[in-house]
C-alpha cells in the first residue's frame, strides 16, 4: 500500500490513540506521547508521571536481555487493589452498610511467587487475602501470608493433607475457611478436627441457579461441576447441627464464572445468595462471611458493552450494586450485615503485566510481477484471467470477482489432471492474486460494499512474525479466543500503512492472533508500520496477567520468556528494575520433559568424534561443532540477534 508523504506527516499521535482504543481498554494506565511512544503510569490524573515503554525495552537490552519480555509494573497491581477496596469503601459509606469488605486473590489466576508475595504486600493494609485452591496454592498460601487479619479461603476438593493443613493454619490463628464444594468433604472435615482437637472455619459453596450469560456460563447453575444443590446444602446443616458444630458455620460461597459482562448477571446472583445466607441464619448458622466469588470483569475491547470480551459497568457500579444488594436483603430479614468477600482475580491482576516482543520477520500479499506476454500454448482460461485484469474496473467488480474465482478454480483442476504445466498455474494463481488485490483497492472506493467482498481484505493481509509463542505467553488467544489488545510500541506518529496478522515462531499453523480489539466489533486485521532496516519494531500485548502465565505449555519447546518487573517513582516517573527472571534457556525446557541435558551432549560429542575417526570432519572442527552445541543448550529458547 503506498501513501503520500503529505498524508503520512498529518498523521498524530492523537489518531494513533484512537485507532488503537488505547484509552478505551487501558483504564488509565497506558497512552501515547507527543513523541509517538506507548506510555504507562499507575498513578491517576492528567498531570501523573509517565514512562515510555520503548525507553523500557531500551533499558533492558543495556542491561543484557533479549526480547520476548514479560514486563510487570508492581505500581499498578498495587493500584488495583486499592481501586478495589477504595471502591468498596465508597459504596460501604454510600449504603449505610454495617458490614465490612475483605478482598482475596485466587493464586490459580497468576501463581508466580513474586506476584503472591507483592499482592501480600500491597494488600496488607486493607487485610487483602488468599484464595487456595489446591494442596499446593495453600502451601504457598501459608508460606507467603503473614495479616491473621485477612481471609484465606480454602475451595476444591481436598484431601485429609489439605483439610489437616487448613486446620493448623486455624491454629495459628488464620481465618483459613474450609468451602465445602462436595458431599463428602464435610465428614471428612468433622472427623479430623476432632482428631486434632482443632475448631474448624466452615463454608459451604452453593449451585445457584442464576447463571451468567457468555464465555462462563457453565461455570454456574443446576450442572456447574463444584458446589451442593439446595437439598445437600440443607443436608449439611443438618449434618453439623448433629455434630453441634452448626456454630463452625460461617461462610457461604458461590460463583458463576470468571468474566461476568452483565451487571443484571451480577446483581441476580447476589440476590438469590443473600437469600441463601438468611435462610443459613434463621437455620441456626454462626455466619458472618458471605463470599461472592469471582466474575469481576476486564474491558479487553473498551467497548463497555455486555460483550463478553467486556463489561456494561464500572468498578464503582459493581460495588454499589453488590453492597446495596445484599444490606436491601438481610435488613428486610433482620439479618446482621456480613462481611463480603469477592474473589477478584482477573480484574485486579490483568493490567499490570505486558507482553513484549520484537517483530522478525513479514510475509506482504504482493504478487509477482505478471510478463508482458503469455505463451501462445497457454490455456484458454489462464488467458481469460489476463483479460480480466486488463478490463478490470469500478463498473464490473462482481462479474469479474466471480469470473475470477471460477476460472482459478478450474485451472487447478487441470493442473491435477496434468494438462497444464507447473509454470502455467503458477502464472494464472498470480494472475488471480493481483485480480483481487486490484479489486481490493476498488472496493474500498463504494458507497455500499457487496457482502461476497466481505473478508476479502483479511485474506491479502500482511503476516508479521512476532518473536514470541502464543502457546506459551498467550493461551487463551489461541484455546478460547480472548482478546488482548495488542499495538505497538513507538512510531506512534506515524500513520501505520500496512494491515496484518500477527504470527508466533511455532512451526504451528495455529500460533496466530487474527482477532484484534475494536470499539464497535472485532477487528480481523491489525494496522501496524512499514518494518525499517536494521531498525527493530516492537509490539506489546496487554492484559496478560491473569491466566496467562499459568497457562502456557511448552509448545515447540518454547519456554517462560525473560520477566522484568519495574516500579515507576510518583514524583520523577523514573522506572526501577526491582526484578529480573530470566528465561528458561534450551536445557530447562528439555529437562521439563524429562531429557538429561548432560546425556544430550555426551551422546552428541560421541557422534562428533565418530565424524572425526571417519574423517567427516577435522579434531579442530569437532570443537567448533561443540562449542555450537552447547551455546545452543545454553541458549534462549527464542530467537536472538
């Protein structure tokens, strides 16, 4: 695509932002400079202090990392958790509510130590607690809490180990709360805190039958796979009234799903949970905890729609129609206000984590110059399609679209039959591209484009090779089709001329983004900048922090990506490396699926000297081959300059 120079220097950083719907989806946290470069702050306010992602990257290539890097900024996980109970605060005081608000994290969101440790950290002050919910997150859990004032709450299945762990955790005076999710946990329950001679923390997690409409329905209502039905959750009260435990009763937990987009969706489950818990309490139930789960939404598209790559509400709204919800509820029941817990995983840790990477590598839809003249043997319907491209106009689109198609698809059949040549088709398939290339270009002209055009654009994008893998950064790009919003990094000033797709480094045909965020729609292509010469040009990925790298497997061998963490000062806006982790080199990740690197490389230095005793190679050159080797087991498992 060409474009005059006069077009490209009116293009602003301004557009820039706008195009890409930064300030939409980025919650205040990411824009774009005069200077054209992608800039974050986690502080609030027009005049809060920035830094530019390509000064980042910058600075951590002086300091000896390649791209891909994970880029965590400690600043906004810190801000998010105190928008959160901010908000909460607010809507605690607007309300009249008589009972207090108590955030926890569920570790399977993002399980990395150094994230665990700074969402203690920072929540410490507003007694921000843990969910676990596996043996191993509770251990982490035990390890890393140290607030007795903050809530650990306990969910999944368990065994005695896990149930004993909580118990001593109880001990040690934690509010470590045991969510039965299954009949068979209670007893279970029962029997060891009697052996211990431990009083146990109880919740009971409940199927409502409210369920959220988009890509977590199925997390709730009657066929949700955790929770106890109405008749069992009545089972176990009756079962804890005969132990005379009823009085270890304490909290009742429910959730359904993890990405809720609605506010009606939201404001229907707390309802019906309240309801719940006043019906726990005129049972004889202690209380005191009503835990809501998770479901607090990221606004991946900045539409603020009940899209389900989105939310129809604030975080302040949230809040208030949680709070107002559950105190209208108990008081109309005489019910003492609980403390609410909310399991806000996404939505807190989402925005602090960037991916970065490098772009490699383009593949343009330009097809090959066609030859002035075809050969006089050549098929009638290859010389239909020269035709075509010489009558082309605005006029006759359609019929010459259609011809097209027709006249390709019939020559390849030929060409399997064997009456015509290789050379043949691979002039008539380039004939054909740049039919639609030039139909493309047309199209664009209309006032009203036919339907059968549609996609067509998408088909000649460009393809840009990312150096990075969807499989081990970005799962849910490829496993459930989650939008992340994706840019680039600088250049930001200049108009982007080129639309593309964006490919991994996996020899995968399934390691792609073509889905990219957009206000009114999903977009199909991804406006991005001609590549310069020996110039790199970076892209960033965000959103990433929830899910993302817990998820990610090790697919073509392509390990966890360099992870830089930073803080940016409030008075300068200087960023400090507070962490770097590097990535897994080719040894680690073969270690990972069970290879011994060591017997790696004393086989090969066997084939090595084989090739010298067989005079394949010289002792000099043996050590040159070595040397490779083991460099490459060294290496990153990314492409490096």
């Amino acid at each position: 695509m060409n474009i005059r120079k006069e077009t490209l220097e009116h293009w602003t950083a301004e557009d820039s932002a706008e195009l890409y719907g930064i300030r939409n989806w980025g919650n205040g946290y990411f824009d774009v400079n005069e200077q054209g470069e992608l800039v974050v702050s986690p502080y609030q306010g027009n005049n809060a202090p920035s830094v530019s992602l390509l000064n980042v990257v910058n600075g951590i290539k002086d300091r000896g990392m390649n791209m891909p890097v994970l880029l965590r900024v400690s600043n906004i996980l810190d801000s998010q958790i105190r928008l959160l109970h901010s908000s909460f605060r607010k809507a605690i005081k607007q309300t009249g509510y008589k009972g207090v608000y108590k955030g926890v994290f569920p570790i399977k969101v993002n399980q990395q130590q150094q994230v665990i440790e700074e969402i203690v950290r920072f929540g410490k002050e507003f007694h921000h607690g843990l969910e676990a919910g596996s043996k191993a997150e509770l251990i982490a859990a035990l390890g890393t809490l140290r607030d007795r004032d903050a809530c650990l709450v306990c969910n999944g299945y368990k065994d005695e180990e896990f149930i004993d762990l909580a118990l001593y955790a109880c001990k040690l005076g934690f509010q470590c709360i045991m969510v039965v999710e299954m009949i068979g946990e209670l007893p279970l329950i029962i029997e060891r805190s009697r052996a211990l001679n431990i009083k146990p923390l109880i919740g009971l997690r409940m199927k409502l039958s409210t369920r959220a409409s988009g890509q977590w329905a199925e997390s709730g209502g009657d066929r949700s796979v955790f929770g106890l039905n109405t008749a069992e959750l009545i089972e176990m009260v009756d079962l804890l009234r005969k132990e005379e435990m009823l009085d270890c009763l304490r909290l009742l937990h429910y959730h359904i799903g993890s990405q809720i987009s609605n506010i009606r969706d939201i404001r229907a489950g707390v309802l019906e949970a309240s309801r719940v818990y006043v019906g726990l309490v005129q049972e004889g139930a202690t209380m005191g905890f009503l835990d809501l789960g998770g479901g607090l939404a990221v606004d991946y598209d900045g539409s603020h729609t009940n899209y389900h790559q989105s939310r129809n509400y604030t975080l302040d709204e949230y809040c208030v129609d949680v709070i107002d919800t559950v105190a209208e509820t108990l008081t109309e029941n005489g019910v003492a206000h609980p403390t609410i817990i909310t399991e806000s995983g996404r939505a807190t840790i989402s925005y602090c984590s960037v991916l970065l990477f490098n772009i490699l590598d383009v593949t343009r839809f330009e097809p090959s110059s066609i030859p002035d003249t075809i050969p006089e043997d050549a098929h009638e319907m290859t010389k239909d399609l020269m035709v075509i491209l010489k009558n082309l106009n605005q006029k006759n689109l359609q019929e010459c679209f259609h011809d097209a198609i027709y006249y390709r698809d019939e020559l390849r059949i030929l060409f399997k039959n064997g009456r015509i040549s290789l050379r043949e088709r691979g002039l008539a398939e380039n004939a054909f591209w740049h039919i639609m290339v030039l139909i493309n270009k047309l199209v664009k002209k209309l006032k009203y484009v036919p339907d059968e055009f549609e996609g067509l654009d998408n088909a000649l994008a460009d393809i840009y090779y990312g150096n990075f893998s969807v499989f081990q950064s970005l799962p849910d790009a490829w496993a459930i089709k989650q939008l992340f919003p994706i840019m680039p990094v600088h250049r930001l000033n200049e108009r982007p001329v080129r639309n593309a797709i964006i490919s991994d480094i996996t020899c995968d045909c399934d390691g792609k983004i073509e889905q990219f965020v957009d206000l009114h729609d999903e977009r199909r292509t991804l406006p991005l900048h001609e590549l310069r010469e020996n110039e790199e040009y970076y892209l960033a990925a965000f959103l990433v922090g929830a899910y993302q790298e817990t998820l990610g497997d090790l697919h073509n061998l392509l390990g966890d990506t360099n992870v830089v963490s930073i803080s940016i000062s409030p008075e300068e806006g200087r960023f400090e490396i507070n962490r770097e982790l590097e990535g897994d080199s080719v040894a680690d990740v073969l270690s990972y699926v069970e290879y011994n690197p060591q017997a790696l490389l004393d086989s090969f230095k066997q084939n090595a000297e084989r090739a010298v005793r067989e005079k394949m190679i010289t002792a000099a050159e043996r050590k040159g081959i070595m040397t490779a080797f083991e460099d490459g087991l060294r290496g990153y498992t990314y492409f490096e300059r």
